[in-house]
C-alpha cells in the first residue's frame, strides 16, 4: 500500500511542474481550492487590527519559545517524565523510526493507527514498519486516501487537496473490498468511517504528532477536525507521539493565542472540533487511556537552523499552511512537484535543514519573491527574507564565510561565476563600462534569440540602439 515516493527536487522538480502545468484540469481544481481557503481565511479576520497584533503576540511567543528551548526542552522532559510519560531523543529519521520500531517490538505490535503527522511523513514512520512487517494505517481521511493511492500528502493540512471526488470514488471502488462507485461525498465519508472504525479496535499502537508541546506541565497538544486523533491517543494500549524539538511553549496560556492563529489561518475555522491535551497514561481508576505513552522529539537538521540567528526563524512555524494557500507557485503546481514533505514557502526554507541543500536549492528559487507568504504567516515568519539567503548559500563558494549550510555551494557553477566575475570588473570601471556599452549597442544585432529561461516566457533581451549617455548628450541644453 506504501509506495516509497523519491525525494529528488534538484534532478525532478521542473519536471514535475512542467508536468502538472500542462494538466489544465489539476490547474483548475487546485486554483479553486486555494481561492476557497484564502477566501475562508479572509472570513474569520475582518479586523486588520485585531489580526495584526495576534500575529505580532504569536510571533512573540514563539521567538521566546525558541529563545529558550534548550531549557524548555529539559522541563517538558523532566515534568513528562514525572508524569509517567517516556521520552526518547532522535537526531535522525533513522533513529526515530528505530526508537518506534523498539516500542513496537517490545509489545509485540502487529497494527500501528496513526492519527495526522507530518512529522511521521517527514522521517518515512509508514515505508519502516512495513518493512519490519508491521501494518502502518492512517486515519485521518485525507492521509487515509492518499496512502490507499500510494501517493504522499500534497499539502500539510488537506493532504488529498489534489483529488477530486471522481478520483476518490475510482480509488475507493478500486481498493476498498466491497464498495461500488459513487459519487456522492456523504457516502464516500461514511466508506472510509466503517474501514477506519475497525482499524481503531484492532490497533495495538495509535501513532499521533504534537501540535504544541507545554514545558511546565508536560503537556502534549493535539488539534483535529475528525476526532481520529483522540481515538488514536485512547482506544490502543500505547500511544507514540512523535514530534519535532521546536514545537515547545512554555505555559499554557501560551496555547490560545496560537491555536486561534492556527485554525483560523489553516483551515478558516473559528476554533477546531478538538483540542486534546495529553499529560499523562491512564491513572489508576480511569476507564480509557493508553496504558504506555512514549514522546520521541526529532531533531532532523533543526539544531543547523537553531544555530543560525536568522534561520532560526524557521523553526517559528506552527504548520498552518497559510503560506502556500496564497503562493502564486504552489496554487499551479500543487505539493506533488517539490518532491519534499514540506511543500510551498515553508517546505523551501524548512527542507535545506533537513536533507541538504544540495537537493533542496531548486525550491529556493521558485518563487516569485512577492511576499504573499509574509503578509499571511499567523507568526510573521520573514519567509522572503529566508529564501533569497538559501539563494545565496546555493551560489556561494563552499570556503567563504557565506556558506554555513550543508550543501552550501551545490548551485555554484564555473561558467556563471566567471561571468559574474566580468560583470563586475566592467560595471565597476567607468572606462570599461563606457567600451562594453557601446559594442552592446552596436552590436545588438548579434543578441542571441535563445537567452535560458528568461526566453522560455518572454522576448529575448536587446541592447537599445543608443545608450542613455548618448540620448543625453543629444538633448537641447
């Protein structure tokens, strides 16, 4: 049921968005979606000031979140624990994926149900256990649809936006033992509802991510729409929350503010269906809850990002989404095309850490710079800010002090560089800027009719006929 999907944006990711571009009909659907949600979004803050300084107090509260993470990090250890929770520590997806894979064996687990977690998706939590032999099934219905058709998520929040209800009911009739085709979308819920409900009773492990993770009470935040998340957290008799080092706060009250930023900004809602907080497994007395509850916090390059004052910024994110519902990029080529678990604005500044620039640099580059992600982060990310930095790290010489990234370089090519090189000896000399102006104007006979990308969309460049310092000098004084 899990196909290993190829995390290759640098050789792939034009291709794959040349592919859907000539796809009119995916165009279509996906710029509808993105005008619904933006329009959603619009909705819930019709007061400019209001959003404004909600922004600004959950951009706060994050940076001090951030500021002082390695203690936050020791107290929600140390509380967790106190609490009965296990905490585990992995730098790697190998690692974590081995630290689950421990848990599971220990128990003799057969059936993993996991509820939405992208952090899951980002270290290959579903490809492992099968590998190990132990069945990894998804219960949130977009996850749900998109590991039936083999595919990954397309978006951290719709995971199966790419899909239209004919493609859902195709797959369903296809894969789903017993179900006849149908459109309508009230019956397609109800077939992924019974298989899903089945899976629950059957699962020896419930797998979830963590939204926000509380330091001085060990708490662990989960926000849903479709209440798999708390069947996933209370019906199996362990429970694996699996989560990123950044996604700690310090007080509860600190979780208001964000959770109003973040359901407002994902999915145009007022408040979510739930919000459940995980301290502890089930106490003496109590009649559901896990009998084991196990916290693994990844690091998976996020300690490079932390190291960097600016990139630290990245580690800001709250995994709304908003940011690539208003990219004018991601509303044409969808999540598909990148190639990485994160997509959009964030997935470009957030991946380098994780697999490397040298296979993430092309998302750098595709963007139009607008800033349509800055105006909409709920935590006031500077994504712009970020991307022309990841494109700078890509051209720079491996040994400058520029380059502080792994992979840093990775798009730095001889030719370019020397060309550059000659650009800036003639644009830095006035008597060599004043030669090569007038051969260019000369010569713009001779201006090649291929110019690369630029001439993909446009008409080639060429030189005027007549500088400016020579129109200047033919003025009346």
């Amino acid at each position: 049921m899990n196909k290993v999907i190829a995390i290759n944006p640098t050789q792939d990711f034009k291709a794959r968005s040349r592919q859907v571009l000539d796809n009119p009909a995916q165009r279509k659907n996906f710029r509808g979606a993105m005008d619904f949600l933006q329009a959603k979004r619009r909705a819930q803050f019709p007061d400019q000031e209001e959003l404004q300084g909600l922004r600004e107090l959950g951009s706060q509260i994050r940076r001090y979140s951030l500021a002082n993470l390695p203690r936050l990090l020791e107290q929600l250890e140390s509380n967790l624990i106190a609490q009965g929770v296990q905490v585990h520590w992995a730098q790697t997806p190998a690692e974590a994926n081995a630290i689950a894979l421990g848990i599971a064996r220990r128990v003799d687990a057969k059936r993993i149900i996991k509820g939405k977690s992208m952090v899951s998706e980002e270290i290959g939590f579903n490809h492992a256990m099968e590998a190990a032999g132990i069945e990894a099934f998804e219960s949130d219905m977009g996850e749900y649809i998109v590991q039936l058709a083999g595919e990954a998520p397309s978006h951290i929040i719709m995971p199966a936006i790419h899909k239209t209800k004919q493609d859902i009911a195709r797959l369903f009739a296809d894969e789903v033992p017993g179900v006849t085709y149908t459109e309508d979308v009230d019956a397609l819920i109800q077939i992924g509802r019974r298989v899903l409900r089945r899976k629950f009773a059957d699962a020896d492990i419930g797998l979830s991510g963590v939204n926000f993770a509380v330091a001085e009470t060990g708490t662990l935040c989960l926000v849903e729409n479709e209440g798999n998340g708390r069947m996933c957290t209370t019906v199996p008799r362990v429970h694996i929350a699996i989560t990123g080092i950044e996604k700690v706060v310090e007080k509860l009250e600190h979780l208001p503010p964000l959770l109003s930023l973040l359901t407002r900004s994902a999915t145009g809602q007022p408040v979510t269906t739930y919000v459940n907080l995980i301290s502890s497994p089930r106490k003496q007395g109590e009649k559901d809850g896990p009998q084991e509850v196990h916290l693994i916090l990844l690091d998976n390059g996020r300690t490079q990002a932390y190291a960097d004052a600016e990139l630290r910024a990245t580690l800001q994110c709250i995994r709304c989404g908003a940011c690539m519902n208003h990219c004018p990029v991601y509303a044409r080529i969808g999540g598909h095309a990148y190639g990485t678990t994160y997509p959009g604005p964030i997935g470009a500044i957030v991946s380098p850490h994780m697999l490397g620039l040298e296979s993430t640099y092309p998302l750098a580059f595709a963007s139009t710079l607008c800033g349509a992600c800055n105006e909409v982060c709920p935590v006031k990310i500077p994504i712009t800010d970020i991307l022309v930095r990841l494109r700078n790290e890509a051209q720079a010489r491996p040994e400058s002090d520029d380059a502080s990234l792994r992979g840093s370089g990775a798009a730095r090519r001889t030719t370019v560089s020397a060309v550059w090189r000659v650009w800036s000896q003639v644009y830095s000399k006035q008597g060599l800027y004043k030669v090569a102006s007038w051969f260019m104007s000369r010569g713009r006979a001779l201006s090649p009719s291929e110019q690369g990308a630029w001439t993909r969309s446009r008409t080639p460049l060429v030189p005027a006929p007549r500088r400016l310092r020579d129109l200047l000098k033919d003025r009346p004084e």
